[in-house]
C-alpha cells in the first residue's frame, strides 16, 4: 500500500540578507564574534603551528616538519606554504587548521572562543 500523493507545493523563497550585510560592512569572519581581524586568525594559527612543532628550532625547521606532516598522497603542502602560513601572508584551508588543532589539542579552540582566556 502506498501513501496518498500530496500536491506539490514550492518552497516558500526566503529573502537574501547578503546584500544587507555587505552594505552594512559586516564580515563572515572571527570579528564577528569578538576574535579580531583576519590577520588575528592567521596570527594564532602561526602560534598553534610553533606549539605544534616544538622541536623545530628555526622557522626553515618549522616549514620542513609541518609540510612532511601535513603532506597527504593527493594533497602536497610545501614548506614555502607554511612559512607564507607562518608569516601571516596567505591564510591555510581549514583541513590542515583541523590537523594542527589535532596535534595541538582541542584546548586550542578556547584561544577563539574566549581569547582573554590564558592558554
């Protein structure tokens, strides 16, 4: 037995609010929610890298460890990658932010929720 057929109803069309937000200057970032500008983000993605890797002793060391890790078959991260990372020039995909948090430990993720918050 099969159920009753419905007639089909469209969806009711929700109104865009991109626009609005673009002319009112707001950005879909970490300001939004108190954290800081984008350059704060790449700022404590740099540190997380440094926590990540203690044993690296010079940030050359640092690009060499963290590319080896994050390096996948598929998806090659180069040591020249890292350092634009570390020297907040490009900001890194959010798989390889997930991985160092990983490392890291999920402790991390409290320096964004509440950076007033000692680490």
């Amino acid at each position: 037995m099969t159920a009753p057929s419905r007639p089909f109803r469209a969806a009711a069309k929700v109104p865009s609010t991109q626009g609005n937000d673009a002319a009112r200057g707001l950005e879909m970032s970490f300001e939004n929610r108190g954290f800081g500008a984008e350059d704060d983000e790449r700022a404590w993605f740099a540190s997380i890298l440094w926590r990540a890797f203690p044993e690296a002793r010079s940030e050359n060391e640092l690009c060499d460890l963290a590319a080896e890790v994050l390096t996948k078959a598929k998806r090659p991260v180069t040591a020249r990658a890292v350092r634009n990372w570390l020297r907040r020039e490009n900001t890194p995909h959010y798989r390889y932010v997930l991985h160092v948090i990983a490392m890291v430990g999920a402790e991390a993720v409290f320096q964004i929720l509440d950076p007033e918050r000692p680490s």
